[in-house]
C-alpha cells in the first residue's frame, strides 16, 4: 500500500457538480425578472463569452487589475448581451444575483460517493487539501455543501496565482499540507489539468472518470476512478 500522507481534490465535477446547466441556470433567473431566454442560446453565449474572457484574462484576471468578481460580472453580462438582453439595468441586476446565487448549495449537489469517500479518508487518517481552478467563493461553496470540515486547506487558482496544470500550484499544496510530492495523491477529473499534472509535480494521481464518458488520453486502469468509491481500493493496491 502506498505511504500517502495527503490526499489534494479538484471539486467542479469531481465531489461537486452544477444541479442545472448554466444555460438553464441563467435562463432561470432571467425569468424571474420578466425576460425571456432561450437557455441553449444562453448556453452557447456562455461557453463563447468564457472562452474569450479566460484567454484574456486568464485564473479571473490575476495580475491584470482585476477581481475575480468583477471578471465573472463581465463574463456573466456579456452572455446575456450576446443573447440579445441590451437592459444595462436588468444585466447589471442578473449579473449580481447569479454571482450570488453560484455560492450557494442550491446551485451545486454532491457527485455520488463524495460524502462518503471524504469521511472514510479522513477517519483513515489522511490530510486533505483542495487544489481548484476556482475563485474565493470556493469556501463559501465547500461550506454550504457541508464539505469545508475535510480539508486542512482550500487552495484556489486566484488565491495561489497559478492555475493547474502549472506545477507550482502543486508545489504550494504540499507546503501547506506538509508532504513530499511522493507521500501526495491528487484526485480530479481533468486529465491535463489534474491527472497528468499533478504526475508532472511528483505526486500520484487518480482520474475519476465516469462510466459513458468519452474515453480519451490512456490512463493505466488502476488509475481511473469509475466512482469515487472506488478511491481507498486504487490506494491499497499501488
């Protein structure tokens, strides 16, 4: 069995997951104030707005005079303009209450196995640490949700000021839980930015990687997670 000390978890996708997509999640909202969007316009506004404001702005704007708030403003006002809302007022408005809305458990639910698995690590006696693309309201998040009690420490991209797959996020995470890379394992659902990354640092790692899911880049079999489940039993047999 491996010599783990600390164990450091993605959250978006791999113990959390959006209870509705973001199309439907802003179309949502924009109903309860009178107007009238399509969610898969929204949908498709939001994937190319994000897209353009990541490669602009990349980890929300860190270093170039932004906050992450107001990055996700921007991104969240420019997907309704694109949808053909032009109300400064009502955007401004929607902007707000989506920014809010996004840190409660009402938006987000556990992945199958989260709960559990978490519990059962640290019962085992592991340190946990969160290693996220995310920005500052992944503790608001992680409480809500009643997962905040795991984790010795909750590094975000915008509070390290790198995003994963760069190395030095992970070099943060194992000062802050105390460990050498090879006493570490990294659980995330990415295969570049979790998987492969966290390897490039030293650490173990596990692909949590759900059954019907594209199957994408090799990963050895012992390394793939169908469920979270699965977790303790890919440890002992490393």
């Amino acid at each position: 069995m491996l010599r783990l000390r600390l164990l450091t978890w993605d959250v978006k996708d791999t113990l959390l997951r959006l209870r509705q997509s973001v199309g439907q999640s802003y179309a949502a909202e924009a109903r309860a104030q009178g107007l009238q969007v399509q969610p898969e316009a929204l949908g498709r506004s939001f994937r190319e707005v994000y897209g353009a404001q990541s490669r602009r702005f990349p980890n929300y704007g860190h270093g170039q005079g932004l906050s992450s708030r107001q990055w996700w403003l921007d991104v969240i006002k420019q997907s309704f303009r694109l949808s053909g809302v032009q109300d400064e007022a009502a955007l401004t408005k929607l902007a707000e209450k989506l920014y809010r809305d996004y840190r409660s458990s009402n938006t987000w639910e556990l992945l199958p196995g989260a709960a559990e698995t978490l519990s059962r690590c640290r019962q085992l006696g592991f340190r946990m640490g969160v290693v996220s693309n995310f920005d500052r309201r992944l503790e608001d998040i992680l409480s809500h949700c009643n997962l905040r009690h795991h984790f010795e420490f909750v590094l975000t991209s915008e509070a390290a000021g790198f995003a994963k797959p760069d190395g030095r996020i992970f070099e943060q995470a194992l000062r802050l839980g105390g460990a050498r890379p090879e006493q570490a394992a990294h659980i995330g659902d990415d295969y570049s930015r979790d998987y492969r990354a966290a390897r490039a640092a030293g650490m173990h790692s596990f692909l949590l990687r759900a059954a019907g899911q594209a199957e994408g880049p090799q990963v050895p079999p012992e390394h793939v997670l169908p469920t979270l489940s699965h977790l303790l039993a890919r440890i002992e047999k490393e």
